[in-house]
C-alpha cells in the first residue's frame, strides 16, 4: 500500500497515540494539573482545591486539549506589580 506524506504522518500520529494511551492515564493527569493549578491560583485568589475542574480530552488528530475552570469569591490584593508584568 502507497501512502502519501500526509497519510503516512497521520497513521504515524495515530501509532503514536494509540502506544500513548497504554501509558497515559487522563485522569492521572488531571489529579496533577489540579494539583498544579491549586498551588498557582491560590496565590492569586481564594479557592479550595473542590474549586476546580480539569478534563483532559484526546482529540481525533492525537492532540491533547485541556478543560481547565476555576471558581473564586475573592481576588488577593496586590500592592503594584514590577514592571515587567505591566
């Protein structure tokens, strides 16, 4: 069987995926990225870890997208920020 170069990347990608998911738990990674995004926002607002929503979803293509919502009461105040954040 002949494949074209784009073909051939696709069924490639797809091999890839396909040993990918043997290894790769979703729900694994949503428990770290949780995890990750509790520490990072918690300095930028109030929430508590029930707070957060992550899904992680295998798109048709091989690529990864990632779901991530935050629910917060309250801002943390800042002083100023240097300037290199402005």
């Amino acid at each position: 069987m002949i494949f074209n170069r784009a073909q051939q990347k696709n069924l490639e990608r797809l091999q890839n995926v396909l040993i990918s998911d043997k290894q790769f738990s979703p729900q694994k990674v949503e428990k770290v990225l949780k995890s990750d995004m509790y520490n990072l926002l918690s300095n930028y607002c109030t929430l508590s870890p029930e707070d957060i929503s992550i899904k992680v979803e295998v798109q048709k293509d091989g690529s990864y997208k990632f779901l991530m919502i935050a629910r917060s009461g309250r801002l943390k105040v800042f002083g100023s920020l240097p300037d290199d954040y402005q």
